[in-house]
C-alpha cells in the first residue's frame, strides 16, 4: 500500500457557513455584448438558486457580498441602477424568503443608502427575524477594515461610558460588535469570476476559512459548482493550529 493509500479519508461534513464573493456579473454581460447591468440581472437568478440549494442542503449561514464600499467608485450610472436593482430585489424577493423560513440580515454601513432603501431593509429584516432556517447575510456596502474600525468605536465609546472595563478587551468581545455577532465564522470561502483575493469582505471572520476559487463567472455558477466547492472543503485537513496526527486520532480540542 503507498503512501496515497495510507492517506486517511476527510470527510467534514457540510460547512455550516458559506460566504461568497459573486463576482464576473459585468465581465458575463460584456462577453455576450449586453449592458453591464444586465450580468447583474443574470446574477440575481443565480442567487436564487444558491439560496435555495443552501437551504435544501440545511446551511445554516450563506453570506453574499453584493455591494461593497469601494464599489461607489464605479461609474454613476452603474451604480444607480445597482442601487435599483437592490431595491427591487427585496422587494420581490422578501415573501418568497419568509415563506422558506429564511432570516435576512443585511450588513455594512446602511447609512449611505436613501432613506427609502433603508426602511425597506428595515423592514425586509423585521419580516423575516424570527425564521429559523438558513440565515442570509448580504453586505451591502460593507468593508472588513469598516466592520473592524466600527466595532473599535462602539468599544471605546462603551470604555468612556463605564459600561466596558478596558480589561475586558478581547477577541471575543470585538467579535460581539462585529457586524456578524452571533454567528458562526465562515468555514468556506468562495470566490468566482477568476479573481483570487478577498477584496476586504470579512477580513476578521476569515482567519480560520477554507478558500476556494474558480473562474466560473457569478451567473454560471450554479448548485452543481456548490457541490464542487462543499466537496473540495469536505476533503481538506482542518487542523486550527494542532498536527495532522492529533486531527487524525482525535484529539483537537
């Protein structure tokens, strides 16, 4: 027997978070010489057949990011019709949610969108709180650095209020006022469209995170590129700082 034989079979079951970078919408309309905003269109549907694949698949968290900080340096006109398309999107699709049992939580800084868009969000989310099946997370302009230095301030303003002993300080307590407190980091990382960074989407959340990277742009990705990207995560060591033998025989603690 070799050494590939002797090699122990690693089988980690489904992740129980999954956060997707969906990019290629635009590089998908380019190619087949449509409007930029028409690959955002495709890309909607694609979220929706993801979104029901994870909760067929009893994922307990899907985090999307849809809008990030950096993206308001796009051109204007692209950016409206996001803006739009975001719009309409909770609009059709929030029924549809709650009706499956599925909690909606948009994260970022929610401040620079219109007040409309905000009372949607609002809204969106005050429908769907009590759902307790797969929880969808969209950040929406969001920014890892953003989520980090936001947590910092409502700590130091809880330090200057008395409420936090600076003592107290830890990486648990920054996680509590980070923008997904109460959830579980993310186990798989995904990102299409060919690109291999993590473009400041939960830089904190992310430390442990298996990555997984494909050149499918977001509008062909569909539950058949899930699979494969649950079977490469299934397949791999996670080993949080202990050998490949104390996985091997069981004892990480």
């Amino acid at each position: 027997m070799n050494a590939v034989d002797d090699k122990p079979v690693i089988d980690n079951g489904n992740p129980r978070h999954i956060a997707i970078i969906m990019d290629g919408n635009g590089r998908w309309a380019q190619k087949r010489l449509m409007p930029r905003i028409m690959g955002h269109h495709a890309g909607v549907k694609a979220v929706r057949k993801i979104v029901e694949f994870c909760a067929k698949e009893n994922i307990e968290v899907l985090s999307l990011f849809a809008f990030s900080s950096e993206n308001w340096r796009r051109p204007k006109d692209e950016v409206s019709l996001l803006m739009e398309l975001f719009m309409s999107t909770l609009q059709a699709e929030v029924d549809k949610l709650d009706r499956n049992n599925i909690r909606l939580k948009i994260i970022g800084d929610k401040t620079a969108f219109n007040d409309k868009l905000q009372d949607k969000i609002r809204s969106a989310e005050a429908q769907t709180a009590n759902n307790t099946g797969l929880t969808l997370l969209i950040a929406a302009n969001y920014g890892g650095r953003w989520d980090i230095a936001n947590a910092m301030r409502q700590i130091v303003a809880g330090i200057k209020a008395g409420t936090i002993d600076e003592q107290e300080i830890s990486e648990d307590l920054v996680e509590r006022y980070l923008q997904t407190a109460g959830l579980p980091e993310p186990d798989l990382f995904i990102r299409t469209g060919g690109e291999e960074r993590v473009s400041n989407f939960l830089l904190w959340q992310l430390a442990y995170t298996e990555f997984y990277f494909t050149d499918a742009l977001w509008p062909d990705f569909d539950h058949n590129a899930l699979q494969q990207a649950i079977g490469s995560f299934k397949r791999r060591q996670r080993r949080f700082g202990h050998t490949g033998e104390q996985v091997v025989a069981g004892r990480v603690v």
